[in-house]
C-alpha cells in the first residue's frame, strides 16, 4: 500500500494504491491521521482508483477518517472506485455516509459546493 497526497485550495487529495487490508489498516490510519493533523484538513477527496484490494479492515480506516472529518465541519469524498470496491461500499451501506463520484473533478467540484 502507498499513499501520496497533494493540496489544491483547501482540499487535500489522498491517492491510496496497492491494498487497503488488515495487514496495511493500522500504517494507513497511522498516516491518514498524521495528515490531518499537518495539514489541519476539513475537506478530503480519496482518490482509489488504484486500489486493488479492500477489507473490512480498510473499509474501518475510511469511515475514521469521515468522521474525524465530519466532527471538523468538513467532509470526506471517494472517487473513481473500481467496480468491486465500490461493490463493497454499497453492501456495507457506507455509500450512504460517504459520498462517492466517479472523477477527481467531480470530486472537487462536490468539494467546493458543500
């Protein structure tokens, strides 16, 4: 697993690549909470569309960070999901919390509304 970021605005925009599973939960917690901290984020879009495996472990780590997020005023946006992730998303019910759009600018354009 590897996560990069970059910052346009206010948004921080989080790449996850590889897979986001029990073994990979705890150091991508780890660095998502880091950089929440750093960059004193409210607004967050998750770029997955190189995430080749989720687990229910991974699927823990996202929520964290939408609440986290959401407690901040802010919110958190998934975008360009492989099909099978976001299968995942939507028989766990999480696709109701978390607001998923195909595109990175979809994404920042629900961003910039909200």
């Amino acid at each position: 697993m590897d996560i990069t970021h970059e910052k346009k605005g206010d948004i921080t925009i989080l790449a996850i690549t590889g897979r986001l599973d029990a073994a990979s939960a705890p150091a991508a917690d780890k660095a998502i909470n880091a950089l929440l901290e750093e960059e004193n984020c409210s607004r967050m879009l998750m770029n997955l569309k190189d995430l080749e495996y989720l687990s229910s472990g991974g699927l823990r780590v996202i929520l964290a960070t939408a609440k986290q997020l959401k407690r901040r005023q802010g919110q958190l946006v998934l975008c360009a999901l492989a099909d099978y992730v976001k299968e995942i998303f939507e028989i766990s019910g999480f696709d109701a919390l978390i607001p998923i759009v195909d595109t990175v600018d979809a994404g920042m354009q629900q961003l910039q509304a909200s």
